[in-house]
C-alpha cells in the first residue's frame, strides 16, 4: 500500500467527507460536459489502459498473490484476476460506452396541453454515485466509463483484495480525463483499505445520491441495511435453466451447459437447471456426461438420481443455493406450471431461462416469471450489459425502482419534467 493509502487512514470519516465534497463539486462540472468531451475521455482511458497492460499485470499479481495466501477461493481469485483478454475487454467496454448515444439532455414526450403549453421529460445525471465492491477489478474501469458518459461523478471503492490493480487502472483513468480536460475528481477511487470508508460512503447522503454495491451476499445486505442512501443492488443470482419438454435436444443440451460452465464465478451463471419429466431420459444422460467432463458436480432429486445414480442427493438449501462454483442443482419437474412454480419459491428475480420449440410456453414464460432478464432458448451468461448493448454496466438490478435488470447508461440517469410556453399563464 502506497504511503498516501497508510495517511488516509488516519481519520477516515474527514476524509469521506473531503471526498464527498469533491464529488459534489466535479459532479456539476461533468453534467455540464459536451458529449464530445466525454467521449475523448472515455478513450483516453481505454489508451491508456491499453498501454498500461503490463504494469496492470504485474499489479493485479500482487493481488493475486496475497489473495491465495490468505485463502481466497477459486471463484474469488477467478473474480480477481486480470489477463490479457480482461484488460483487453476493459479498453473495449470504454470504447463501446463511446459509441452510445449521450442519454443526457435527451427530451422525450413533447406534447401540446389543452393550456397550449408544450409539457416533456429530460434526461438529466443522478448525479454522485458511490460504487462499492469487491475483487472484480475491471469494475473499476467500467463503473467510470459509464458514470463519465451518463454525466455523473464516482466515488469507487474496491475491496482490499484488488487493492493494487484498482489503484493501476485509477491511474489511467485519471489520465484520460486529464487530457481531455476533465478533473480528476469526476472520479475519485478510494484508496484506504480501512472498512469504515464503506460506513462513511453510505451515510453520506449530503454527497452522494446512489449507491451501487457489487460483491457477495453478505456485502449487499450490510449496505442495504446501513445505506441511507437509495440503493441499486441485487442480493445474489440463484438463475434457472427449464428443459421444456417440446425442447429440441441439441439446444438443450448446449444451452445448459454454457450456462453453467461458460465461467462459474459470475451472478448469471446457471445454479439450478430443472428438467421436464417428459424429456428427462433423452435429454439427462447426455448432460450428465458433458457435465462430468466440465468437471461439475451435479446435486439431483430423487427423480434426477433415478437417470444419474452416481450423482449426489440435492438437499432442500441446494434449490436456492448460488454455488459461484462447479456446483448445479438438478430436479425434474412435472412441467411448466411446476418449473414456474419452482423458480417463484426460490429463485432471486435474477435471470431465467427456458428452452422450448414451442411459442406459446414461451410466451408464458416470459409473461409469469418475475425475474429481471427472462430468456428463450439462450444461455443465462448473455444477461449482463456488454451482450445487452450497454457498453458496460454498474450492476444489475432485481429491485423494480428505479431501475430493474443491467444497469447502463440510461439507468444512470432519471426524468425531470420540462414546460415550453410564451407568456402562459393558468386561469
């Protein structure tokens, strides 16, 4: 830790507390900013990203190095690490938000009032976002990009585990903004490891009007209940994948393997995969192969065992477990009705899936399942902003205010009201 981290920690609320001031100040600055300005910026950063990447591997090593020595799992360490095709993805995440269209200022629903004033709604920053979250560096480098572009100002803190690689990527986007014109603090990264900065940040609701916190179950409970400051959080991805059985077998099975084995770390990532009893005998041996060569531990019902005798007995806590690991939940259900039934009881309102050749179930899949993203017939992975034509996302939203589902540029903005008259008055 560099000796300014050590010195911040000596009175860490004072020092929330000029952050917060900072913010609030860059905040009016980058609302005001042409989107040309913003954009230069956001390539800037991806340059220097770019030509940043070694000394951001040697960095990311430290972490990586002091996380197995203090016993990170692999899903953490999966999290943490930062390879030549994640640093790569984070230049590319810079240049997609670019590419977006500014949502700021963007008028919508002109219409003339029998008054004869014209009444619409504008497209205006939220304006501080506090960002807290753990191990995944590359958030850093996306949480900025998108504040940048949605005309916000970020207040980052990443857990101490990626310590070194977010202050690396801190580096380059303070650089990025510098050769644009922009200050510094439109994005500000804490650099204290101390846990009391995460208590500050969400209680500083004089500087801060949102917070998005992004890491584990137990870290999203603890802000949404110290927060007074409105959250966007989910608390943990426990998504489905239903084998209808009309579904076309191929599909199925490539599907559902994808889902859970694309990458496991990940709040998308397929934990329970339910099968219709109709299909279970064609479609389960094939996945039971497929998934034992992935290295995957399958935990089935008893039905599941009857096809999969060498596969352990789920427990009840396995349908609503979010593994982040090669772990997957298996149970054969009656149908539709009962797959919909399942997920209700104990899915997250995350993402689910199911895979059909037949329309109408479709249909009602999408229509009665209640979760943020609801797919047809695709893998649960697709379910984050880049695959959604964010660019990038702050997070993912279950809550269904004021955003619900990848958080993009646009969830980062909200509607203020506009009147245009001449002279109007009210009788």
């Amino acid at each position: 830790m560099s000796a300014k981290a050590e010195a911040v920690t000596v009175d860490v609320p004072a020092h929330m507390q000029a952050v917060g001031r900072r913010a609030r100040a860059a905040a009016k600055q980058i609302s005001r900013a042409e989107s040309g300005m913003k954009d230069a910026a956001l390539h800037a950063i991806a340059a220097a990203i770019e030509a940043a990447a070694d000394r951001l591997a040697t960095e990311n090593g430290k972490d990586l190095a002091a996380g197995r020595q203090h016993g990170l799992d692999a899903a953490l360490l999966d999290r943490l690490e930062l390879n030549t095709a994640r640093i790569a993805a984070m230049a590319e995440g810079l240049r997609e938000i670019a590419l977006l269209p500014d949502p700021v200022g963007s008028i919508s629903e002109m219409n003339f009032r029998p008054s004869g004033i014209q009444v619409g709604r504008m497209r205006v920053p939220l304006g501080v976002i506090g960002i807290i979250y753990e191990s995944r560096p590359n958030v850093t480098a996306d949480a900025a990009g998108l504040c940048l572009k949605s005309g916000n100002a970020a207040i980052l803190r990443g857990g101490s585990e990626a310590i070194h690689s977010n202050q690396a990527i801190a580096a380059c986007i303070h650089e990025g903004l510098a050769s644009a014109g922009l200050p510094a603090d439109v994005v500000q990264v804490i650099e204290t490891t101390d846990r009391a900065a995460v208590g500050e940040l969400v209680r500083m609701g004089d500087y801060v009007d949102v917070i998005v916190p992004r890491g584990g179950k137990g870290l999203i409970e603890r802000i949404s209940r110290e927060s007074r400051v409105p959250v966007i959080k989910h608390l943990h991805g426990v998504c489905h994948t239903y084998i209808d059985d009309l579904a076309d077998i191929d599909k199925a099975v490539t599907v559902s393997v994808n889902a859970k084995t694309q990458r496991y770390g990940t709040c998308n990532t397929m934990e329970t995969l339910l099968v219709a009893a109709g299909i279970a005998d064609r479609v389960l041996p094939e996945l039971g192969a497929r998934y034992r060569e992935a290295g995957v531990e399958l935990r089935g019902c008893e039905a599941t065992r009857r096809i999969l005798p060498d596969i352990k007995a789920a427990t009840d806590a396995d349908w609503s477990e979010e593994y982040l690991a090669p772990v997957l939940a298996v149970r054969v259900v009656d149908d539709l009705d009962a797959a919909i039934e399942h997920i209700d009881r104990y899915g997250s309102d995350h993402t689910d899936a199911i895979i059909t050749e037949s329309l109408p179930r479709a249909q009602r899949f999408l229509r009665e399942v209640d979760s943020s993203s609801v797919m047809v017939n695709a893998s649960s992975r697709f379910a984050d902003g880049f695959e959604y034509g964010l660019g990038a996302e702050i997070g993912i939203s279950t809550d269904k205010l004021h955003v619900r589902g990848p958080v993009g540029l646009e969830g980062l903005t909200t509607l203020k009201y506009i009147v245009l008259g001449d002279g109007h008055i009210r009788t």
